[in-house]
C-alpha cells in the first residue's frame, strides 16, 4: 500500500495529469498507532460524482472526450515508465479546478509490466477478462499463464467511459454471458438507444474508440498511444453551460457579451477576446478563454 504508491508516484512526479505528492508525514494521532500517510493534491469533483449527477443522461462528449485524452494521457506516460495502474474506475478519475484537467489517483495496486507483485487487481465492473481469469485461478492457488499488461488499464477506461455515454453502471452487464460472447453488439446497442441523450450526436468515433479498447484478446486492445490517434480527439466539442458549472474552475462566466453580428465578424470576435482577456488577466492568470460561436453557450464566455 503506502511503500508501493510512494515509488510510484515518485517515478511519476511531474505530469499534469497524475496527482501530484508532495510529500509523506507520520500521524501519531491514529488510534492504531503511528501510521505513515502521503501528502498529495487537493483535487475535486470524481467521475463517480459527475456520474450521479448525470444519471440516466450520460456525461456531454464535451466532457467524455475531455476525460478520455486526459486519462489516455496519463496512461501513456505511465505505461512509458513501465507501469500499470491497475485500478482505473470512476472514484480514481478526479477533476483539477486549478489546472482544467482530469487526474488519475490511487497507485496502492499498481506494479511494473513483468514484474506483478499483487495477485488480485482491478475492481469488480472494470476487470479485464484475463486479470478476471488471474484472480479466478489465484483463488484456487493456480497460477494464470497469461501475464496482465499495460492492456487492463485500457479496459478498464473503455468500460468508465461507455459509462459516462450513457449514464447507467454496467456492472451486471459487463459480468452477463451476452458481454462474453458479443459484447459489440452490446456496444451498438448502448449507442443506438433513443434512452441515450448523446444519440442525437454523431457519436460513432466514439463507440470505435471504446470498442478498440474493449477486445477480450489483450493483444488487440489499442494501447493508450494508439488511442490518441483517435479521429474523435480531432471533433472540436463544446462545453455546455451544465460542464461550467458542474466542474468548478477559477473561472470568470460573462453572458450576453456579444452579438451574433460580433460572432460573425471575425476581425471583431478577435477584437474583442483579447479585450476580455487582458480584463481578466487583472484578477490572475488566464489558463483558457472561450467564446463559443454556435450553440450550446453562443456568446457566452
């Protein structure tokens, strides 16, 4: 637990998409005794959180494709390190007001590719199927003779965000026998579902990405890199004003700024960003400004 996530998080140090350790202290206040505790990051709002919020609705593909490049990110950087997570869910996915950006947590199950010193790994609902078998064997004092790779953390993110799509746990769907046999066709389902707000979204590079990240063969799960690569990174989504809100930033929100004669001129759209933005950058840095020229939040700031 505690030695484990320290390393690791030391060999992680310094990318903006893993929590931040800033150090490790003694409590001597604990009723068990003395126990060594990590000093790390104040972050915000988890997926788990933004999941009940949506329920039933699913997550924008505003925020979902946020998430996703954010964890594939950190998964890359990782997995160039060597190391595996081994226990990405909704609750280990945390927002960074300060910085804008999603942040993977909880190293305690983590290790090095080839090098496996924990037998039961990942959490029930985001198991891959050949960690799902290890732990399987491990129960009966077998020993797979399949290795669990970088592959899982990969599973596990293509289940959290066919989550976030459609706003409903799959859990038990993920465990039924329909998912073992064909769980494509579950996928094109989930996406065809007129119970789905984002299927009115042309979300089909979407359902790819997750799909190449949910192959029950290992070796043909698309490694974090890969996914990057995605033509759904390229689509230029919006936030909705409900993303503003849900997801706190130290951020200034202007309505009914501009026009739609201001939004049409570009020469005066231009004019008047880097007006706002020099006002702002009287209260503090300016991480991100947007105006968006189109529906949802036209106008706003």
């Amino acid at each position: 637990g505690f030695r484990k996530e320290r390393a690791a998080l030391e060999q992680l140090r310094g990318h903006r998409n893993i929590v931040t350790l800033y150090g490790v202290f003694t409590n001597h206040y604990s009723a068990s005794g003395p126990s060594r505790c990590l000093l790390l990051e104040l972050l915000d709002i988890s997926v788990s959180e933004l999941l009940l919020h949506s329920s039933n609705q699913g997550c924008s593909m505003w925020m979902i494709q946020h998430c996703a490049r954010d964890v594939l990110e950190a998964l890359a950087f990782l997995h160039h390190k060597g190391y595996v997570h081994a226990d990405l869910k909704p609750r280990n996915i945390l927002w960074s007001a300060e910085e804008e950006c999603f942040k993977l947590i909880d190293f305690g199950l983590s290790f090095k590719e080839g090098n496996q010193d924990v037998k039961y790994i990942q959490t029930d609902g985001y198991r891959a199927p050949e960690a799902e078998l290890q732990n399987c064997l491990a129960q009966a004092g077998l020993q797979s003779e399949t290795e669990c790779t970088s592959a899982v953390d990969l599973w596990s993110l293509g289940i959290v965000l066919l989550e976030m799509f459609s706003g409903m746990k799959l859990k038990h769907t993920v465990q039924s026998q329909e998912w073992k046999t064909n769980s494509s066709a579950i996928i094109d389902r989930i996406f065809a579902s007129e119970g789905v707000v984002n299927s009115a979204i042309p979300a089909y590079h979407l359902r790819d990405l997750i799909k190449s990240m949910l192959h029950c063969d290992q070796g043909k799960r698309a490694s974090a890199e890969k996914a990057l690569c995605s033509p759904f990174f390229s689509i230029p989504f919006a936030p909705h004003i409900e993303d503003l809100v849900m997801l706190p930033t130290p951020v200034l929100r202007l309505l009914n700024v501009l026009s739609d004669a201001s939004l049409q001129c570009e020469e005066e759209y231009e004019d008047i960003l880097e007006d706002i933005r020099e006002e702002c950058q009287k209260y503090g840095p300016v991480v991100s400004l947007l105006i968006p020229k189109e529906n949802p939040g036209k106008g706003q700031v």
